[in-house]
C-alpha cells in the first residue's frame, strides 16, 4: 500500500520544475518582443528624420522654401481622417497633419509640427515644443512639457507639469505644476504646488486649488488670483507610499494567516486520511535518517531534469505533465504532511490528532515567516519527497514470494505420499472397548 502511494506521489512532485521551466521561457521571450518593437520604432523615426533632413538640404541648395513633409504619412494607419500612432518612443518633427494627431507610447516628442484640429497624446513622458494646433491640445503622462505652443485651449495632466506658449483656455491637474506662458482668459488648476514663471501673462482668472498658495514670480503678470486651499488635491509620492506599504502589510499578514490555516488543515487530512504514512515517515526519518534526507536532496536537483528530459523526448509528454502535476500537488502538502508526521518524534504521549495540530500550527506559522518560510518549505518537500522514494527503493528491495510451478509439483506430489502414511496411521489407532452389555431377566 505504502509503496502504491509513494509511486503515486512521485508523480505528484515533478510539477514544479514544469511550471518555473515555462515561466522561465515566457520570460525570456517578452524582452525579445519588446526589443523588436523598439526597433521598428527606432527605424520609422530614422526614416522620418532622414527625410526631413534631405528636404531642408535640398531646399537650401536650390534656394527654394523648405517643402514640409509629413513622417506619419510613411506608414502609420488613418482613422478616419486623423492621424493614430500607437508604440513606445515616437520622434516627430517638421510635419503637417491634416486633422488630429492622436499618439500613445511611453515617450513622445513633437517638435515644429503643426495639426489643423487637435493633438490628443497619452504617454510616460510628453514634451511639444515649437508647435501649432488650430483648436485644443489635450495630453496626459507622468511628465508633460509644452513649450513655445499655440493652441485655442490646452488641458494637461499629470505628475510634473509644465505649459508655455500661447493659449485662450488652461486647465492643468497634477502633483507639481508650472505656468510659463501666455493665457488670453481663464487658467484652472488643481495640483499641490503651483508655481507661476516670469514670462506669465494671465488677462483673466487663476482658479488655483492647492495645499499651498501659489509662487508667483515678480516678472509675472496675473489679473486675479481665486486660491482655495485643498488638503489634497492630489496624492503626493509620501502618501501614495505610505498607502502601499499599509496594503503590503495586509497582504502579507493575509498570507501568513492563509499560510498557517492552510498547513494545519492539511495536517489533519493528513493524519486522518494516511496515519499509516505519518507514521512510517516519523519511523523511517529515526532509523534511517541519512539515507531519507539524501534521497529527498537527490530527488530535489534531478526531478526538474527528468521533466526537461520527458518534455523533449516528444513521445513522453504526458509522462512528463503528470509527474509535473504530481511534484506541484507534493509541494503543496509536504509542510502540512511534515507537521503532522515529525512531531511524532517529539511529543510521543500525545494523541495523533493533537499532535498532528499542533505539528501543522507551529510549520504553518514558520512557513509564512519570510526567507525562513523559504527554509522551511524546501525541508518539508525533500523530506516528503525522501520519504516516497525510499518507501519505493525498499519496497522493490523486498518483493512478495511467488509459489513457482516447481514448487507446487512438489508439493502436490509429498501430499500424494503422505495420504498412505496418515492412513494406516487411523487403522492402526487403538479403538475403545465397546461397553459390556447385561443379560435381560
């Protein structure tokens, strides 16, 4: 029995190595992918600038005006008649676009181009320098910077912003907030700290909503100033922080809580389920310590070989997944499993069950210790794993005895002689003198 549930565990153990060997490939795939993306990047924006750039020579040459030209056109899609960009790094200069521009990515820069609707860009780091758009400029990203810009309304947002030029309409929301530029009516902002640049010029309202109040330079030129004071207008790096480490601490006390229910009820399963397991564990681990801890080690380092070995072997692939599933649903038991065999050892007078709960408190609370979970969980698998394979190295060390053909001939044929011998032994046997009978009067 023992040596069918061993064999049956073994398959239990291998699953693990599986698992980390295909996270292992699906992460050494996602940085060739994003290196072919960068690429195609680098080499569109290398293609738009080589063709600006032999645009203006030629214009210099010939004495004509420079003909602009328009990179996006090369090979980025329509919608409708918008322009879409969507990628990591874009890099866009001297173009015209016939509506919108609309661009997405993690770096995008604008320079000396000019759309005849609206830019609407979303990115990590966004900076428009030199630039026109006919109606509204809307942009979001964790830096944003727009300088010497013209544009009928601009609304920005995001950790770090900054806005120079020229514009009817401002409204800017973010942690940090910088206004450097010319504003025909109202600006609207909302941040925690707001500073205003000496080349300033607001002709209507600063609406200013902000921790503090608003640093105004001396060369600046404001006609009204609306502060409200806000306790937090936005988040600040501090709180967010803080916020993090407080959910951090939930989880982890979560974890551990989960940690420690989890192995104590697998310890009971365990003992209810296989007390003849726990126990000839906790009896093989005394007597043959050694050979039961080296073989879990062994066991340890050669099972992510043998499932690496299945998998490429082609024809074995449902070995290999079942030994994987088989390591994985191992790992999983193996600190409830030790809990309630190895404390055996150690509080002996102590009914199974109690002790199987107390085995199974006491690994789940250092299971879920970090860097000693680690430990812990490592020694519970190979002495799990120590144990299944002993139990199938000695089951067939000592195979059940087989009657062979031979031997039951034999047997059959001294039955045979000895059928004569037990029955002359019965006629020979002294019969009981039968009782003396009186004569009837």
């Amino acid at each position: 029995m023992e040596t069918k549930l061993a064999s049956g565990n073994l398959f239990k153990m291998i699953a693990v190595a599986l698992l980390a060997f295909a996270l292992a490939l699906v992460t050494l795939a996602q940085p060739a992918f994003a290196d072919e993306s960068s690429s195609a990047s680098a080499a569109s924006s290398s293609a738009a600038s080589a063709a600006a750039a032999s645009d203006s020579a030629a214009a210099a040459t010939t004495g004509k005006p420079t003909e602009v030209v328009d990179p996006i056109r090369g090979g980025l899609p329509m919608m409708g008649n918008d322009y879409v960009w969507f990628g990591r790094d874009l890099e866009l200069s001297n173009a015209e676009i016939d509506n919108d521009l609309i661009a997405a990515g993690q770096i995008v820069n604008i320079k000396k181009t000019s759309v005849v609707s609206d830019f609407r860009i979303a990115a990590q780091e966004v900076s428009i320098k030199d630039s026109f758009a006919g109606q509204n400029i809307t942009v979001a990203g964790e830096t944003v910077s727009i300088h010497d810009t013209i544009a009928n309304a601009v609304a920005a947002a995001g950790r770090t912003v900054y806005v120079g030029g020229s514009c009817d309409e401002l409204t800017i929301f973010g942690e940090t907030v910088y206004v450097d530029g010319v504003v025909n009516g109202d600006v609207v902002v909302g941040a925690n700290t707001v500073e205003v640049g000496p080349n300033a010029r607001i002709l209507g309202t600063l609406h200013v909503s902000a921790s503090t109040e608003p640093v105004m330079d001396r060369g600046a030129e404001v006609a009204d100033v609306d502060f409200t004071k806000s306790e937090s207008s936005s988040y600040s790096s501090a709180e967010i922080e803080s916020t993090l480490a407080g959910l951090s601490s939930m989880i982890i006390m979560l974890m551990i809580v989960m940690s420690i229910i989890g192995t104590f009820v697998v310890a009971l399963l365990a003992e209810w389920l296989f007390p003849r397991q726990t126990v000839g564990a906790a009896e093989m681990i005394r007597n043959r310590t050694g050979a039961t801890i080296g073989t879990g080690i062994v066991g340890a380092l050669v099972a992510p070989i043998a499932v690496i070995l299945l998998i490429c072997l082609g024809v074995t692939l449902p070995v290999a997944g079942g030994v994987a599933f088989a390591l994985f649903a191992m790992t999983s038991v193996a600190c409830g499993f030790a809990g309630a065999s190895l404390f055996k050892l150690v509080f002996k007078n102590m009914g199974r069950f109690k002790c199987a709960m107390l085995g199974g408190v006491i690994v789940g609370v250092a299971s879920a210790i970090p860097f000693l979970g680690s430990l812990v969980s490592a020694a519970a698998f190979m002495y799990l794993l120590g144990y299944v394979l002993q139990s199938i190295f000695l089951g067939m060390r000592e195979p059940a005895p087989t009657l062979t053909a031979t031997s039951a001939a034999t047997a059959q044929a001294a039955q045979v002689q000895a059928a004569p011998a037990q029955a002359a032994q019965v006629q020979a046997a002294p019969q009981a003198p039968a009782p003396p009978t009186t004569p009837a009067e």
